[in-house]
C-alpha cells in the first residue's frame, strides 16, 4: 500500500476574499469569472480600493485545496509547492500542516514574497480571481520530492501551473518518474483563461495522455475548440483515459473509460462557488483511490463542492466532510 493517495503540485498562495459588487470589477477593469495574473502593484491597488471591506484569509491554491479535502475525507496526501519566507509564508505553511497534509517545506525558506490571490466574489457567487504568484512562479524540479511521488497512488497536477515554465517542466518531469514506476497521472485544467491562453503549455503536461484529467464545461469546451460538449467529450477521450466535466448546478459527466455516467446535481442555493472543482476533484480522488466506481466517487464529489458553495471560503471544516462522507458508507 502506497503511503499518500494522492501527491499534489501546484502554487501556495494565500487567499484572501472579499465579497463585491460587479460595479467594483467594472470600475477595476477586471475580466468576471476568470483567474488573471496580475503583478505586485496592479494586485495592490485592488487591495486598497477594497480597503474598507471585511475579508478572511486562508491557505489556499486549487491543488492544495484539494489536497486537504483528501485529507480531510481520511486519505493521506503530499504537496509540493514553493513559499517564502515571510509572514504569510509561515502562515501558510502552517495552515497547510495543521491540514494533515505533508509537503516539501520542512527546510529554511528562500527571501521573498509569498504568492497570493484576491478572490472576488460577486452576488451570483460567482468567483473572480487576481494571483500575484511571487516567489511561486519560480517553482521548479526542486521542489519535487521523488520518494515521496514514488510511494502515491495518484499523481496530480493543477493547469495553473502551465504559466510558469520552470513549474510547468517541473510537471513533466514529475509526470514522467509517476509513469515510470505506475503511478497514476491526472490533471486540472483549472480556468477557461489557462485553456485559452497556455493551451499549448496544457498539451505539454498530458504528454502521451494522463489517466484522469478534470475539467469544467467551460474549459473542455475551450480545449476541444468545440461548439458543443458532445465535440467536448470525444476531444477529451484522446486526453484522458478517464476523465471528468463538472457542470455547476447541472451535474457531472464522468468518462469511466468505457461509459458516461451522469452524476446528478444536489440542489443547493450558491452563495461562493470558490473551491467548488478542487473540492470535486479531491472528493473524487479519495473516492477513486478507496476502489470505489466512479458513479459513487462522482456522487460524494458532487455531495461535497454542492455543500461547499452555500459558504464562503474555499474548504469546509474537516468534521463537515467527514460527516457527508458517512452518507456514502
């Protein structure tokens, strides 16, 4: 038995959300629905302009929030991921910990900034986001620790990575040792922005093809450069031998490699869909890597981001999982 379930990679950042109008993304200048990257400056001046609205803080980076709902649901996980050593560097690092969740960081940090996003949620609960990465664009191989990969059941990488080279060669890499001591390869696309923009980039991470690959309808749409989602799904099919398309309110569809399943919606009132697809892919992870079929993986998975979103903040707290886990045992 393998020692983590899952070994994640993907960017620390800390988040910080806001909840707003959207006259305040006009008035910013901001793309609705989308994560843009954007630098040290151009992230302040949305700070100061939000300045006298509350806010909450809390470790965040779509892998590594799914990294602790594998956790929190009782699997293991591990993330490498690359933080500073500043202030919010320690905060993340220990947020991630007391998570359960292992990772690289056991070491002296380098100087720097520690990445972070401004999560801008509208009234429609949907989410907007702004990432200065900082010192987590120069993530690299050296934040790869091969034992650690070596001894997981899944490999998993978030597409946000794609914009950086260094992470981006870092997946390849990684994806690589995976294959070649069988362990199993997925991948998120993350945001319909990454798809457009890094396509190319994306196709690098899959490589020959990766075992499970996750995507919003959005974002598979984009990627196949189809009008519809039937032209969606047969793209994705020469992707991934398996793989998964999240539908908001409408479900999932769920390729098991042989057959698409329908995962049915659990009808809930949004009000913070931040976190909702790294809930579903953590959910799904744990689900797959307990030897369940995927109907039941993809049925948990919808249980949880469905409960997620009728709050702020991109996880739940762990006796929250756990006891929607227990509805599926």
């Amino acid at each position: 038995m393998a020692k983590y379930d899952v070994y994640g990679i993907g960017n620390a950042l800390v988040d910080m959300e806001y909840e707003i109008e959207i006259a305040d993304l006009e008035a910013l200048g901001i793309d609705k629905g989308v994560m843009t990257l954007v630098d040290e400056e151009c992230q302040s001046r949305i700070m100061d302009h939000l300045a006298a609205r509350p806010h909450q803080r809390g470790s965040g980076g779509s892998a590594a929030n799914s990294m602790i709902a594998v956790r929190q649901f009782g699997g293991t996980s591990f993330y490498s991921c690359k933080v500073a050593g500043d202030d919010l560097g320690h905060f993340y690092m220990k947020d991630l910990l007391d998570g359960g969740v292992d990772t690289n960081h056991h070491t002296d940090k380098e100087p720097g900034h520690t990445g972070r996003c401004v999560v801008l949620v509208t009234p429609d609960s949907d989410r907007t986001l702004c990432t200065f990465l900082g010192i987590s664009g120069g993530l690299s191989t050296k934040e790869l620790v091969e034992d650690a990969l070596r001894d997981s059941e899944y490999f998993y990488m978030e597409g946000y990575l794609v914009t950086s080279e260094t992470a981006r060669q870092a997946c390849v890499a990684a994806k690589r040792l995976a294959e070649a001591v069988g362990v199993k390869t997925a991948i998120s696309l993350s945001d319909p922005n990454m798809v457009r923009y890094f396509k190319a980039g994306l196709l690098e991470m899959i490589g020959s093809g990766v075992d499970l690959l996750f995507a919003n309808e959005d974002e598979a749409r984009d990627m196949a450069g189809a009008a519809d989602l039937d032209g969606a799904v047969a793209y994705l099919k020469t992707l991934g031998r398996e793989f998964v398309i999240t539908r908001g309110s409408r479900g999932a569809l769920v390729w098991d490699g042989r057959t698409l399943l329908d995962i049915d919606p659990v009808k809930v009132t949004a009000v913070d869909t931040v976190g909702a697809g790294d809930m579903f892919a953590g959910a799904f992870l744990y689900g797959r890597v307990q030897g369940w079929e995927h109907r039941r993986a993809g049925a948990l998975a919808s249980a949880a981001s469905a409960r997620l979103v009728t709050s702020l903040g991109p996880r739940m707290a762990a006796t929250e999982t756990r006891a929607i886990l227990q509805g599926f045992l």
